[in-house]
C-alpha cells in the first residue's frame, strides 16, 4: 500500500489527512527519505480502527505507527503542546481540529508545509520561500520554541549541515544565548543529533557551528580543528574528546580501536594484524594513508589470525618440553612478529626448529618444565 491510498483512507472514513514535514520537505528539495509523517484531525483510536488490518500501534502524545511495504508511517492527530516536563518532553497535550493549530507548534517553516494526496501543496508559513532561499527559520516566536524543546536547537544545526543551509540570523543569536539549555537534554538525545550531523560530509561545518555557538561545552565534547572527515560515524568520534556518551560496546571497541593505530601512528603488519582490514582504513584515511596501500598490505598478510600459525599449544609445549603455561601467549605472540615480518616461514617444520633452537630463552623468561 503506497502513501496516497494510506491518505485516501483516512479521508475515504471522513478526516482531512496531509503529508507533513520532513517527507515534503525533501520532496520539494529533490531528495529521497523514508521520514514519512502525516497529520489528521482523525483521533488516535478512529486511526487504530481504519488502519485494523495492519497492525498499528500507538503511543502516549496521539500517534499511531503503522508499517507497509517496510517504510513506516508516523500518524499523528492535530495537536496542541500544553506542557513539558523537566526532560522537555511533552507530557502534556490538547486536540484540536484546525490545521493552522498543529502546525504553529512546529519548529522550522520548512518542516510545516503539508501535501494532500493529489500533492497539491498547502504552505501556510512561506516554508517554500525558506527553502528557495536555503534559510531555517523559526515557526512564531523563537525564544518559545527554543524554551519548549532545546533539542530544536541541535536540530537547527543539524539541517543547517545536512541541507547546507543557513540559519536565519535571529535564530542564531538565539541559539547563542541559549546555549546553556542543551544541558537539559539527554545524552541519547544529542547522541542521535550528533551522529546525523557527523556522518554528513558537510560535518566539519557542523562541528564548526556547534563550537561557535558554544554547544559543544554543555555536550560535553572538546574537539580538534583539524579533525579529518571520514564517512565512518566511529571515526569521526574518535577523533573527539567526550566525557561521556552512551555508546553501544562495539561503538566503544571501535572508538577505542581507532584511536589506538591513530596513537600508534602508522599502518603496518601488526596493526592489520590486530585491528583488521576495515579499522585499519578507517584510521588510515584519518592519517592520511591511502586505502589502496593499506589493501595491498592486507592481501599480503601471511596470516591473519593467531589459528593461522601451523602450531598448536601441544606442539609448543612439546618442542620446548613444558607444561601449558602462560608463557604460550608469549610464544605465540613472538611468532606472529616474526611471520608477519616474513623472518620465520610459516610452516611447522621451520617453527618447530625455532622453538627447539630458542628454548632456553623462554625457559628463562619462567616457563615451568
């Protein structure tokens, strides 16, 4: 089922029904998105019972969400917000049936022009004169919109980077004055809003805006001004210096990995070796390697695992008659060097005549006969 049978549905059961947002946004703009938002004045529970057949599910602020052809489509009564919580939620909101209504509520003039099924476009706050003149602008009185929801000003730098805009310039030195509310939002919040201005590769102007307008403070992140566009949304937090984020494990092991070989600061066997083929590049795009090189030496890796060596534990323990111990981490470690260096043949006759030819000095380094 595609978007407009979804809103002939609606108005098929007696409702008006728009497109709203960031779907015509990009529409107008040429772009692509599955960011598909309609309002109503249908409530949530007429909503559920005309969408029955597909599985919609609904949440507290009036929004019922329903899933078809894997795009999924937020439908969302005309509302007014009455109140916010301390977190800037809403918690609090009152119905209306008036279009105009839900869409003062709105943050930018570009994010409240609607489309009806016939795409005819209703534009009620000059949002397409925004968007010719590549300008966000603020629906009503900005310290209201700011003050209701700080995350909009995270956001106004977000579609300032992404859409290379400008944002209009009242906005701005309210962005500045009000900087210290970003302090309220939650880390998940400005996690997501940061993680969509750093994978754009307009991001380095992002980082720019965020630093002037003395975001970054209350975000708690430093940065340095010579920091490297990459298309990896790990390496470009790697190259940041945050207090604290809540990064998933893997994000963390990356983050970390990346800036090891950054510290490290080469590419060479044992960084391929220990970090792999995709890290690797990543930091070395950072440092200015070139992929390519760093391909060709992965290719020519003698191995790539420890697995890879032509012996097992047995077979150490018995060349240098000992018992497992952990001088077999150290062992084993001192072969990758010298395979990866291609000093010693990767075969068991030849590790073999090593470990026999070198016993005594691991004997000596305690490992236990």
């Amino acid at each position: 089922m595609n978007i407009i049978k979804i809103l002939s549905r609606i108005e098929d059961n007696g409702f008006e029904a728009y497109l709203v947002g960031g779907y015509v946004r990009d529409y107008l703009l040429g772009l692509s998105t599955n960011d598909i938002d309609i309002c109503t004045n249908a409530r949530v529970k007429e909503i559920m019972d005309i969408f029955d057949d597909m599985n919609p599910t609904s949440n507290e602020y009036g929004s019922v969400k329903i899933v078809t052809d894997d795009i999924r489509i937020d439908i969302t009564t005309y509302r007014r917000d009455l109140k916010y919580n301390g977190s800037r939620k809403k918690v609090e909101i009152e119905y209306v049936d008036n279009l105009i209504e839900d869409l003062k509520r709105r943050d930018f003039t570009m994010n409240t022009i609607c489309m009806s099924k016939d795409k005819s476009i209703i534009d009620l706050f000059n949002g397409q004169e925004d968007l010719k003149n590549k300008i966000i602008r603020c629906v009503g009185n900005i310290e209201d919109r700011i003050n209701e929801d700080p995350l909009r000003m995270l956001r106004a730098v977000r579609f300032a980077t992404t859409l290379d805009f400008k944002i209009e310039d009242n906005l701005y030195e309210e962005l500045k004055k009000n900087n210290y509310l970003i302090e309220q939002l939650s880390l998940e919040r400005i996690k997501d809003e940061l993680t969509k201005i750093l994978i754009n590769k307009n991001a380095l102007n992002g980082l720019k805006m965020l630093n002037d307008l003395g975001f970054l403070t209350y975000m708690g992140i430093e940065y340095n001004k010579d920091i490297v566009y990459v298309s990896d949304i790990c390496g470009m937090y790697s190259q940041l210096n945050i207090k604290e984020f809540p990064f998933s494990k893997k994000e963390k092991d990356n983050i970390n990995s990346i800036k090891a070989i950054i510290k490290y600061g080469m590419i060479d066997e044992n960084i391929l070796f220990e970090y792999g083929l995709y890290l690797s590049m990543v930091a070395g795009e950072i440092m200015g390697i070139d992929k390519e090189i760093i391909s060709v030496m992965y290719n020519n890796l003698v191995i790539s695992s420890i697995k890879d060596i032509k012996v097992n534990t047995e077979d150490i323990c018995k060349a240098l008659k000992i018992k497992p111990s952990k001088i077999i981490g150290i062992v084993y470690n001192e072969l990758k060097g010298l395979i990866l260096k291609k000093e010693l043949s990767n075969d068991k006759e030849s590790i073999i005549d090593y470990l026999i030819n070198n016993r005594e000095k691991w004997l000596n380094e305690g490992a236990v006969v």
